[in-house]
C-alpha cells in the first residue's frame, strides 16, 4: 500500500489522518469480502485514534463500531459487544440519544442481536434507528430504507411475515420511487 506508506512518512504512524486511511482501507477490505484484512486495518486505525485523541473522543467511537461490525461478520460476537456497549456509553451522552451516529450504533448492536438470534431486542433497535432516521433524514433517505430492510428481516427472522411484509414492502415502494441503483438502497 504505497499511498499509506507515503502518508504516514508525511504526517507520522500516529496521526489522525494515517488512522482515516487506514480506516477506509479496513472498510474497503471488508465490502469485498477480505474480514481479517480489514480487521486488521481497522484495529491499526481505532489504535491511532485511541492514542492520539483518545479513548472518549467521538471519532474513536466510530472506530470502535466499524470494528464491532466487522468482529458480527467474523462471528466475534463477544468482542463486537463490548465495542459496540462501549461506543454507545461514550457517544450517548456525548450526542445524544437521537444523534444519528447513536442510532448508526444501535443499528450495529441490532445486527449482533440478528446473529445472536434476540429478534425481539433486535426488532427494538431497528424501530428506533428507523425512527431518528426518518426524523433526521427523512423517510425516503437510502440509510432510513436500509434499516427498514434491516427490521423487516429481523422480523422475518421472528416468523412475523406481516410485519416484514409491510415494512419490505414500504422500502421498495421508497426504492422504486427513487429509481433503480441509488446508492446503499440498490444493495438490499
């Protein structure tokens, strides 16, 4: 990786912006399907941020929750719970409760709690992440259709076909409005 060579020999190893790089490359790594590499670019990243600005800073938090996604993929499901409890008791009281980064986490511990088959639990933070979504931004945004994706499978997980019918059936009606390939939307 010739660019983060170059980038850290600019700014230094423990700079914000190597633990930016390094973090889109974990996430890059992980969207084609190569978890353990982006694990590892994604705790060299949450590392940097952690030690230059700390344990409690925001972006730390995001960090923490794109490594608790990534650990729910690999079928950690420990160590993606204690990522994702930490980054909501700092985040929280930090944002708020209805910040959307606050609702991106409690998405995240509703996906653990898919896998750890809690559907109940997980239909819970869905619905709350569906409704601060909407309310910040809007019902149409493709994030608030991806959650409802996301709920009407946990639903359908809990056997509750009308309800993931009806929510499946409002994100297409949502997706078709805004037309074929619209971003995170088309990939549901």
């Amino acid at each position: 990786m010739l660019a983060i060579e170059m980038q850290q020999e600019t700014v230094g190893e423990f700079h914000v912006d190597t633990a930016k790089s390094k973090n889109y490359i974990g996430l890059m790594l992980r969207y084609i399907g190569r978890y353990k590499e982006a694990k590892a670019y994604l705790l060299e990243a949450h590392d940097i941020r952690k030690k230059v600005l700390g344990p409690k800073h925001f972006e730390t938090t995001i960090a923490m929750d794109d490594l608790a996604l990534t650990y729910i993929i690999l079928g950690e499901y420990d160590l993606a719970e204690s990522y994702i409890e930490e980054s909501l008791q700092i985040a929280e009281p930090l944002l708020g409760k209805d910040h959307h980064f606050v609702s991106k986490f409690k998405a995240t511990q509703a996906t653990l709690f898919v896998k750890k088959r809690d559907y109940q639990k997980s239909i819970e933070l869905f619905t709350i992440t569906v409704e601060n979504y909407t309310k910040n931004f809007g019902k149409d945004h493709p994030y608030t259709v991806y959650v409802m994706n996301s709920l009407a499978e946990a639903y359908l997980e809990h056997n509750d076909l009308e309800k993931a019918t009806d929510y499946i059936e409002k994100a297409l009606a949502i997706q078709n409005k805004q037309g074929k390939g619209h971003g995170i939307v088309s990939q549901n």
